[in-house]
C-alpha cells in the first residue's frame, strides 16, 4: 500500500514538475517577447529582411562605387568630361577615372554603348571583369551578362584584350564585330552584326545569334522588375539565337528560355524563376 501511493504521488509530481517547468517557460518567453505571435512575427520579419537584401543589398554595394548607376527598366545618357557620350543600359553602373594620360571606365554592372571623342594622347578604355576594350575614336558597346563579357563595335576600331591566355595577346574589331568571353568556361564566341543591329537595346531590342540562355536571362531582367532567378543551371548553358522584344520582357523570357526545356513563373513582384517545363 505503501508502494501504490508513493507511486501515485510520485506521478503527480512528475506531471506537475512538468507543469511547472513549461509554465516557467511559457513566463521567460513572455518575458522576452518570445509568445508564439510575437516568434512568428520575428520569423516573417526576418526573412523580410533577408529578401530584401537580396533584393536590394547589391544595389547599395553599386551605389557607394558608381558615379552614374540605372535602375530597372531604366535607360540614360551621360555626357562624360571628355565631350564623349555612355548611354547607360537598365541595373547599369560606370565608375570614372580620368587622368592626363588616360580616360578609364569602369563597367560595374549591366551594359553600356559608349561614343568616343577622338584623343590621341589619351586612350578610352573600358574595364569589366578582367576584360579590357580600348578604343582612340569609335562608338561600341560593353556587357557583362551573369559574368559573360561582351564586346561589339558600330564603328571604328577597339582593342579587346582578357586576362586569360585565350585572348591576353589582344584582339582588335572593326565594325559590326564582336566577341564574347566566358571566364568560366575560358570559351570565346565571335561574330558581325548588320549596321543598326549594335546595342539594339537602345530601342527595345535583343539581338542574340547562338548566345548562351545565361547572358540572355541576364541581360533581359533588367527589364522584368524584382529578381530573376534561373533553378536549373542546365538551361542557362544551353544556345538560342532570335529577336527578343523588350516592351514585354516577361515574354521575352519565355521566348528565350523555351526552347531550352524551361518555363517562367512569377511567383510574387519580387521574384521571377526560370525553371525546366
């Protein structure tokens, strides 16, 4: 009998210990802010935050390095000290470095066509990406698409040189060429385009003969507001060539990505993906 009620008494205060002991619990969370509205409060809150850093972050990393920067969607002229012109293509940036001897551009994102003022004494050079394009007189334009880099000429003459032994020796393009660089990969594309057809971005074009769905992806969602995010590396490495317009960039993607076995889904205004169909 004995036995029996120390059992039972034992069973009562083991279940009231835990009673206890979560009620304390329950009182240290409440303390701290922690009620179970409040922790899902935190939990939505933060991955806010953490969506708009991703979002947002890189544009505040780009802001504290560019003297001129685009925003989505956003194309602009810039007339540089040197009476040349850079039209700024959208969630595009240009930092300067102007000197006696030299006039250096830095592409820190996006593209850019750039009509140069002819100086002898100083070379026009753009960097992006280890690549170098330099030119004394010509108008040409500069990408970097997801760390493709890509150089065409309209007119003139550019010394296009990459730190890399493919093309560190230079070479030089002349009107309506272009080449293209994956650093990635090491490979190297060329090619020429029709008078008109360079930096046909400027009237709401995309020119892509053969080019990787990557850079295509890239370029266009400069235009398609929030993030794109491609969930199949597979897609991006696969070729298309076409004509893409750009007044609706979401169709643009899907013509783009199509016939790579991809599909595109707007999931919110913040976040597009591209994943296989």
């Amino acid at each position: 009998q004995h036995e029996q009620n120390w059992a039972r008494v034992s069973a009562i205060h083991g279940a009231s210990g835990l009673i206890l002991t979560e009620e304390r619990r329950r009182e240290r969370r409440e303390s701290l802010g922690l009620t179970r509205r409040n922790f899902m409060v935190g939990v939505v809150a933060a991955m806010g935050a953490g969506l708009a850093a991703y979002t947002f972050g890189p544009d505040f990393v780009l802001q504290a390095r560019a003297d001129h920067m685009t925003a989505k969607g956003e194309t602009r002229r810039i007339g540089l000290p040197d009476g040349s012109v850079a039209t700024l293509g959208p969630e595009s940036a240009i930092a300067l470095g102007y000197g006696e001897d030299r006039r250096t551009i830095d592409l820190l994102a996006g593209m850019s066509f750039f009509e140069v003022v002819s100086d002898a004494n100083r070379p026009f050079s753009v960097l992006s990406g280890g690549l170098s394009a330099t030119a004394l007189g010509t108008a040409f334009d500069v990408s970097n698409d997801s760390g493709i880099l890509t150089v065409s000429v309209d007119h003139g003459l550019v010394d296009v040189r990459v730190a890399a032994p493919v093309l560190e020796g230079g070479e030089k393009l002349g009107d309506g060429q272009w080449i293209s660089f994956d650093p990635s990969s090491g490979g190297i594309d060329r090619g020429r385009r029709e008078s008109g057809q360079v930096a046909a971005w400027r009237d709401n074009l995309i020119i892509a003969e053969k080019e990787a769905v990557s850079a295509l992806v890239a370029r266009i969602s400069r235009w398609v507001p929030g993030r794109v995010v491609m969930a199949d590396p597979a897609i991006g490495r696969q070729r298309v060539s076409g004509i893409f317009d750009l007044n609706d960039p979401i169709r643009a993607l899907q013509a783009v990505v199509h016939p790579a076995g991809g599909r595109v889904r707007r999931i919110s205004s913040l976040i597009t993906v591209i994943s296989p169909i």
